[in-house]
C-alpha cells in the first residue's frame, strides 16, 4: 500500500469522531445535491415525456407555444395544408387541456387530457400495466395512471368517472406516466378530448406530422414554415428544448432545484475544509517533521489530497447507498427522484472536486510550515 | 559538512537576536562529535543551519561539498533528503503509522516505494537492535525505543551526516546510554558524520570530538573519549 495512502487514511481515521462529523458533512451534502438533481432529472423527463413519446417527425404548434402544457389551439386548416406539402404523410391531431374529474365523494380535481386519434397512434399511452389502451376506441373511454389513484378517488381499472359533467370509464392503467404539474394525465380519443376540454371540432392543440421515408425533414419544415400560419413547426428535439425551457427555468423550478443543489455543494466544501483544516493543524507537526527529512512540498500536498479524496470516497458511498433508498422510496411516488448512471458518475467527480477544493485551505496552512520547529516542539 | 563564518539573526525589531556571530565547523564521516553548550548558545540554530532547515544571515554552508546558498525551497529539501539524517529530542513519529512505516517514510519522500524500501527499513530497524518491533506503533514503544525508531528513520537512507538534536534528553541513563552506542556505532562502522547537540555531560565519553559553544561562537574544541562499550 502506498504510504502516503495508508498516512492520508491513518490521519483521517485517527480522530474517528472527526471523521465521522467531515463525512456527515459530506453525506449531507451530496443527498441534497442528489435529490436535488434527482428531481431535476425527474422534471426534465416528466417534462418532455409526452414530447418524447408521440410518434412524430415535426410537430405543428400554435404560434408562440412554450410547452407541451399550453392550452392554445391550431386551426384544422392547417393540417390540411400541410397535407398538401409533398413528402408529408399524416398530420395528426392532438388535443390537450384542463378538465375537472367528478370525485366520488364530493367536489372535483383538475385533470390534464390527452387526446388523439388512437387509430392513428398519435399519442398513445405506453407502460399499460393494467387494460388495454386499445379500448380507448369504445365511448367516453380513459387511460389513467395508477400514481393518481388516490388523487382521483378511483380503484382504476373499470372505475367509472365523471370528466366536465360527462361519463368516463378506466379501460386500461398505466405506471409511471407523471406530470411536472402534478396534474394526472387522462388519456383519451380525440373526440372524448374535444369533450372535456370544449375544443371546437375545427381546431386542436398541435399536429403531429409524420412524413414518408427518407424524406428530408428540414426541407420540409422550411415548406411547412412557408405555407402555414399562426403557428410554429418544430421538430421534435426543438419542442422538447422548448418544454424544458419554460418549466425549468421560465417558471424558476429549476432554478430553485439548482439553488439547493449549490447551497448542499456550499455545506458540505464548508464542512469538508473546516474538518481538513483542523485535521492538518492537529498533524502539523507531522508534516513539519515531513518537511525535515526531506519531503517536497508536492508530498505533503499529496497527503492531503488523498485525505481529501478518501473522505469524498467513503462520503459518496454513503451518500450513494441512501441515494438508491430514496429513488426506491420514490419510485411510484408522484414526484420520483431520478439517478442515472451518468449523473452518478458525475456527482462522484463533484465530491472529488468539493472535497479537493476544501483541502485548499490545509494546503495553504501547510505552505507556512516553519521545519525548524521540530526541534523545539 | 561544513559550516565557514556562519552568523545567524532570529526576529525582528527588538526581539532581534544575533544567535550565531561568526562559527565554522566541519564534520567529517565516522566522526561522532558533540556540539555542547548552554541553553540559548545557538547549539540548535547552529544544527538546523547545517541541517538546511535555515538558511544563514552570513556565511557559508556546504554539504558535501556543494554550497547550499542561493538554493531554491525544494533543492534544499532534496539535498537534506539525500545527504542529512535527522534525530529529534521529541522523536518526531508519526503515531498512526508503525515502526517499519516511521522508517520507510524517509525512504518514501525520496520516491522509493517498492518492497525494497521495506526490507530497508527493517534492515534499519535491525541495525538499532528493534528487529521484533517492526509492527509495533509509537505509543506501544518506550522512549528509548521511539528514539531507536527514529535513529533507524536518520539512517535509512544512507545519509552521508546525521545531526541529531539532544537525542537523549526524554531518556534514563541507561536508555541513554544504549542510544549513544547505537549512534557511536552508527558513526564507526558505517563511516557517516554525526553530530549530537547536548549538554548531558553523561553521553561525552562517546564524543570523538567535542565542540562549545556559548553566546553564538564556538568557544573551544577537544578530543573526546569516544568508546564503543
């Protein structure tokens, strides 16, 4: 084992109590910045989910349109249009908006429709776990997700409902199909949607263009651009871009998700360089006597570094093992925390970094050492 | 080593002290000198100027040979490494790390890492008469022991002067004495430089060469008794 490893290591785990307060400290902080990014993550695909999963090439948006959620509505003369354009060969409706769902006991609870063309698989609901989403077809037929069960008062699949004054029954369920609002998606066929929501037959929220192999999506954009108006073409990507942009940082949800996560990092480099700091002055001698015999500067300052490094190891392991409870914990909840590989990977190298920072302060402290007080302490 | 009209000023203002006014010393290999003298004569200042631990006011200080002024931070720190051994009166171990460890270290800011530094030091270890003690962690070990482990730490490297500062101070005469061996022997047999800061009249008979110092200059120099047993 290297020596300066196995002293970086002796050092810290000499004051075990100190030890344990620099990785509390550490704990501490990378759980809120995990939470915090957890729920940035969840946002961003919660955000973009229904973007991501309807079957288009570009999509046809009313005009100024900041996110998936924007009630405005497009007029039907527009996909007929942009039927018209060659190269197109579907544009299917979609239509969204806020609805009230009749409670069983008394009162009402906004819901968010989806509805589309099922034939056409527009926007179809995925990860069924319960039904079939291809029941949609039947009257005042709805998909909903069972995170909202509670919240709808319903026991899902079969339950009976009652959307803006009108019948609806739970033909298929789904999991894990939650909204940033936190509103429950109801999915449901264009015409149940035109319904609840009280979107005139001529108009819908967007069309969703689909266009025929091989052909050139950017060429056809630029045709559709030409000939449409009052409204937007986006491709795919550019809506999602879109999306995440209004209710992360328009709305300052994720401004705020971001300020946590730096007021964790803040604690926690506070915490990291306080403990170094006092540990170093408690081995000052130590890395005086270093110096005596010989030692570069650049050893010495590995010693520390590996102080540092090893704490942010052993406080990301502990951190991480209480991470993965609580994306467990929060899996089926309506606001899931998210940690994928590469955000792991990524908080690691940020514990490096914060825990290297802290050490700043030691290395300074040590930069100062006088070796001739070796012979007189 | 050698030091040539070496003068050294401590502090500022009024707390300004002239600690050494003029000393020239050598120390040759396989001698085993004493440095002796009173408390606030220089005898330490006078160590840590020949150890490269201070720089002097005036003056010149080579070590083997190689004139030490002018060198940056980190050229003296190699040349102390490779060439001076250092035995402190407080021991200077490193309690979290056991004795082979406390040896190996010197070793390891020299970049030597590989198990050849650790039969080194037990080797070292051996030569200080602590074979059985290489697990061993400071608190475990006596004083004199400490003080061997120390010694073994000084002479791990193979350095061409060990200047060790009132190594016997913390110790009973006995330990004491048994640690004087150790270094007179260290001095015979393997040919280095030792000089040994004191003013325990006690360990004299090991000195090959005495030095006094008092109020910053040498003040006088005599043959010693040196003894091995």
């Amino acid at each position: 084992m290297s020596l300066i490893f196995k002293l970086a290591w002796r050092n810290l785990v000499y004051d075990r109590l100190r030890f344990v307060a620099t990785l509390t400290g550490i704990v501490f902080s990378i759980v809120l910045v995990t939470v915090q990014m957890g729920l940035f993550m969840s946002f961003e695909r919660m955000v973009s989910e229904m973007i991501d999963h309807a079957a288009a090439d570009l999509w046809i948006v009313p005009l100024g349109t900041k996110c998936f959620e924007d009630p405005s509505l497009v007029d039907e003369r527009q996909r007929f249009r942009a039927l018209s354009v060659a190269g197109v060969t579907e544009a299917l409706p979609v239509v969204i908006g806020f609805a009230q769902w009749r409670l069983p006991t008394s009162g009402t609870t906004p819901v968010f429709i989806v509805g589309s063309d099922t034939r056409g698989g527009a926007l179809r609901p995925w990860n069924v776990v319960e039904g079939n989403a291809d029941d949609l077809a039947t009257p005042g037929a709805v998909v909903i997700d069972q995170t909202y069960f509670d919240r709808l008062g319903t026991k899902g699949l079969g339950a009976g409902a009652e959307i803006r004054d009108q019948k609806a029954e739970v033909v298929a369920v789904t999991k894990g199909i939650r909204a940033f609002t936190t509103t429950p998606y109801v999915f449901t066929s264009l015409d149940r949607a035109r319904a609840y929501v009280g979107t005139p037959p001529d108009k819908a929220s967007y069309f969703l263009v689909r266009l025929a192999p091989n052909a050139d999506a950017e060429i056809i954009r630029n045709r559709l651009r030409r000939i449409l108006t009052d409204s937007e073409v986006l491709t795919t990507a550019e809506f999602r871009r879109r999306s995440e942009s209004f209710w992360l940082f328009g709305t300052g949800a994720g401004a705020a998700l971001f300020a946590g996560a730096l007021l964790g990092l803040i604690v926690g480099t506070v915490i990291v360089a306080q403990t170094l700091y006092s540990s170093t002055k408690d081995h000052i001698n130590e890395f005086a006597t270093l110096r005596a015999i010989g030692s570069s500067a650049s050893y010495i300052y590995k010693v520390i570094i590996h102080q540092a490094i090893l704490s942010a190891a052993v406080g990301f392991f502990i951190a991480a093992a209480i991470g993965l409870k609580i994306v467990d914990a929060t899996a089926d909840s309506a606001l899931p925390v998210v940690i994928t590989p590469v955000m792991s990977l990524g908080l690691f190298a940020l514990t490096v970094v914060m825990c290297v920072l802290s050490a700043i302060a030691a290395i300074v402290q040590v930069m100062r050492i006088d070796p001739a007080v070796v012979f007189t302490r | 080593m050698q030091a040539i009209d070496v003068a050294k000023t401590l502090g500022r203002g009024a707390g300004r002290v002239q600690a050494l006014k003029g000393v020239s010393l050598s120390l040759a290999g396989g001698e085993l000198a004493m440095l002796m003298g009173p408390s606030g004569s220089g005898k330490t200042t006078l160590l840590s100027i020949l150890g490269c631990i201070l720089s002097p006011t005036s003056g010149t200080v080579r070590v083997c040979g190689q004139p030490t002024a002018g060198m940056k931070p980190e050229d003296i720190a190699k040349l102390r490494r490779e060439n001076v051994g250092f035995i402190f009166q407080s021991y200077h171990l490193f309690p979290t790390l056991n004795a082979v460890d406390n040896v190996r270290i010197a070793l390891d800011v020299r970049g030597e890492i590989s198990q050849t530094a650790v039969a080194k030091a037990k080797e070292a270890l051996a030569t200080v008469g602590l074979s059985h003690k290489v697990k061993s962690f400071p608190l475990s070990l006596s004083g004199g022991e400490q003080q061997r482990v120390a010694i073994a730490r000084a002479i791990v490297g193979n350095p061409s002067a060990i200047l060790a500062d009132e190594p016997t101070s913390a110790l009973d005469s006995e330990n004491g004495q048994a640690i004087m061996k150790v270094l007179a022997q260290i001095a015979k047999q393997q040919a280095r430089g030792v000089l040994v800061v004191s003013h325990d009249p006690r360990i004299v008979p090991f000195a090959d060469r005495i030095i006094r110092i008092e109020d910053g200059r040498i003040v006088g120099e005599e043959t010693g008794g040196a003894r091995l047993n």
